[in-house]
C-alpha cells in the first residue's frame, strides 16, 4: 500500500448507541496501528471533541471488548456541537493533537455532524454506520441491526408463549424510528399475524380483515408486530379500537424498548463492525473523505456522507408478500 493520506485520526461513538459499536472501536484502534497511524478516541462523541476529551489509544486499548454492547467511549448528542461556536471549539482541539481525520461512528445525525464539520475546517471525516434502526442508505446492514433483530425475535417468541397459553392478542412495539426493517424481519420471524410499518399504507379495515381471517383457520391467539414509527395510530390506540371492534379479545401491548439497544453483538455484527471499522481507517488512508464505509454485496464500499444521509434503503416488499402468505 501506498504511503498513507494521514498519519494521525481519532474516533468516536455518537448518537443512539448500538451492539457492535466497541467491535468497530477495536478494529479502527488496531487497524490505525498496524499502520503506524496515531489513533485518539474521544469521549461522549461531539461532545468530546468541543470539550478536550482526548485520549490516546493502542492495542490493549481495545482488549476484550468485541463482545461488548454499548461503546467504552459513551455516546452523547450533542446541541452545542450544532452551533458554529462548538464546532470552532472542536476544530481547536483537532489542531491541538494534530488530529488529522475522524473516524465517526454512529447514525444520520452523526454523518450529519461529521460533514458540516468537515465542510467548515477541511479535517477529513469517514462515517461507520452503527445503528438498530438499518436505515442509512450506503450498506445492506448497518452495525447493530442484526443485534437488534435477534434481540426482538427472542422476546417476541416468550410473548407468543404466553399469548397462546391464554388465547390473548399481543401488540408489540419494536424500535426502528422512521423505519420498519427491524419490525419486518422479526415480524416475519415470530409468524405475526399482522406487521405495521411506516414504509406502507395500513388501514384498520385490513388488521381486523386479518383478525377475521384468522378466527376462520382456527386460530386463537396472534400477534402483531408494530413499528414505533407507524403512521396509523400509536400501539395503544391500535389496542383500543381493536378491542372496541371485537370485544371479546383479551389484549395486551407489550412495547420492547431499549432493550432491543443492548447486549452482546451477534457474530453478524462483530464480522460486520470489524469490517468497517478496517475500510474506514483503509480509506482514509487512500484518500477518501466526506464518505460512509459501507458493505454492499459483501464488499467495502464508500458512499458520500450526503447521500448516506438523504437517501434511504428500500424495504424488501417481498418480504411484505411473504409474510402476509404465511400468517394465515
């Protein structure tokens, strides 16, 4: 490899935290010191860099930590890295250690922080995508999806447990913000009868056609994954005017919360963040700047922070089909 476009970086965590994110630290740390690159991590994400939270990493830095969810460096949003004052702090602090280019972990908001920043001073930035909500656009997964997914289908099938034992209908909310990937999958993984998503139109008229449907094949019990985002009516609504509907249903809503953010990451996750922590630092080191480190096709792919940022990843509308087919 040619002699390297920069010779000292530092990384942080920033956003909603999500499984995976230490495994894409450990990779940034030790891949920056393979090749003799000095790598900083900074705490609490923007934060860190406008208030001179430095600290110098190596190997052992990073030791034990690809099994662990959440991020050693913490993670924050940060309001005053949004005004150009915070930013002019940041920027001063980079120049301080010699901070050369940014390794920013994290979701749209980061990628967002991360190219305004480079916009204004020049310092190069590379995005990993770590999220649950698998809705940066750029790479077919995002670190913690697959996590999160698992997370939610393990939860999902103990509720289906105890809804068939008393014949109950349970809605269950899953995180996703604005998007349904992870209501999708796990809906059609747990054989839900129903499966809410911002992504398409649904009306009351066809959950309770399914409701219907369902009481005709002989079923007694059913669940019904809800993205957060939904559109129609929140989870507890959708519960209400089911329940007015029919009235003889013994209903409950079950909302999973953040512990979809948390926990070990699947071994889908590590491999993934490690990946992407070793094309970020690769890419800097070609050249590369104001772009995302993604995997498409199984292979590291750059995508520039702009469009990672407006664009979104399509829902597999076969997946609708199919899960429809097979919840009857």
């Amino acid at each position: 490899m040619k002699e390297s476009a920069v010779k000292k970086i530092a990384v942080l965590t920033s956003g909603g935290d999500s499984p995976g994110m230490n495994a894409a630290l450990r990779a940034v740390v030790r891949t920056a010191n393979y090749y003799n690159i000095e790598c900083y991590g900074v705490r609490e994400g923007y934060n860190g860099l406008i208030n001179d939270d430095f600290l110098k990493m190596g190997p052992r830095s990073v030791k034990n930590i690809i099994n662990q969810g959440g991020t050693i460096l913490k993670s924050a949003r940060s309001k005053e890295f949004r005004t150009k004052e915070g930013r002019q702090k940041a920027y001063d602090n980079c120049v301080k250690y010699g901070i050369e280019a940014l390794v920013c972990i994290g979701g749209d908001g980061t990628f967002t922080g991360a190219k305004i920043f480079n916009e204004e001073f020049g310092i190069r930035v590379i995005g990993v995508p770590g999220t649950i909500d698998n809705d940066i656009f750029g790479t077919d997964n995002t670190i913690g999806f697959d996590t999160a997914l698992n997370t939610a289908m393990d939860a999902i099938d103990k509720i289906r447990d105890t809804a068939t034992s008393h014949n109950r209908v349970f809605f269950v909310e899953v995180m996703g913000r604005d998007a349904g990937f992870i209501a999708l999958n796990s809906g059609l993984a747990t054989g839900a009868l129903d499966i809410l998503i911002p992504e398409k139109k649904d009306s009351m008229d066809e959950l309770f056609t399914n409701f219907r449907n369902a009481e005709k094949t002989g079923k007694s019990s059913s669940i019904v994954v809800v993205a957060e985002g939904e559109k129609l009516a929140n989870i507890y609504e959708l519960a209400e005017q089911t329940k007015v509907e029919f009235p003889d249903y013994d209903i409950r809503v079950a909302i999973l919360g953040h512990i979809q953010r948390g926990g070990s990451p699947s071994c889908a996750d590590r491999v993934l963040a490690s990946r992407l922590g070793f094309g970020a630092v690769t890419g800097l080191m070609a050249g590369e700047n104001n772009v995302m480190a993604g995997m498409r096709s199984n292979e590291i792919v750059y995508t520039p922070i702009e469009d990672a940022i407006k664009k979104h990843n399509e829902i597999n509308k076969d997946l609708l089909l199919i899960s429809e087919i097979l919840a009857i």
